[in-house]
C-alpha cells in the first residue's frame, strides 16, 4: 500500500509541475490583467490536490502519509532537475 501512496504523490506532483510549467508559460503581456486570477487559481488547485493526497494517505497510516509526501516531494525535484533538459518556452 505504500507503494500505492508513493505513486499517487508521484502523480500528484507530476500534475502539480505541468501546471506550474503551463502557467508560466502562458504568461504574457497581453494576459497581464489576468494573471493574478490565473495564479491564485492555479495555487489554490494545486494546494487542493496536494492536500486531499497527503490526508487520504495520512488516514491510511503514518508509513503511507510519508510515503505520499515523498512523492511529492520527489515529483518537484524532478521538476526542478528537468528544467535542464526541458527549459521553459513560450507556446
């Protein structure tokens, strides 16, 4: 079941990295007076699904929460190690 929970917060942060990486890119001059909506949105979706997996994992047991925030944990820092490979451009 740990694994389970691992993959889950491996998945969750991988959404959580796409969404940042989109939103980033999107920005522009002329979504300007959009763009504070569109983060507070975004931060407000992400926080969402991170908290809904670390509390459905936490319910499952201390090993499992751990387990969930190591995914997250991970999925961000494959994000941040990726930004290498996969630099940000505009779409």
């Amino acid at each position: 079941m740990i694994a389970v929970w691992l993959g889950l917060g491996l998945l969750a942060g991988g959404v959580n990295w796409y969404s940042q990486r989109r939103n980033v890119t999107r920005m522009t001059n002329v979504a300007a007076h959009t763009a504070p909506a569109r983060v507070l949105i975004g931060t407000l979706l992400r926080l969402t699904l991170s908290a809904l997996v670390l509390a459905g994992a936490v319910m499952n047991g201390l090993p499992s929460g751990l387990a969930a925030f190591a995914g997250l944990w991970l999925a961000r820092w494959i994000g941040i190690a990726s930004l290498k490979r996969l630099p940000l451009t505009e779409e």
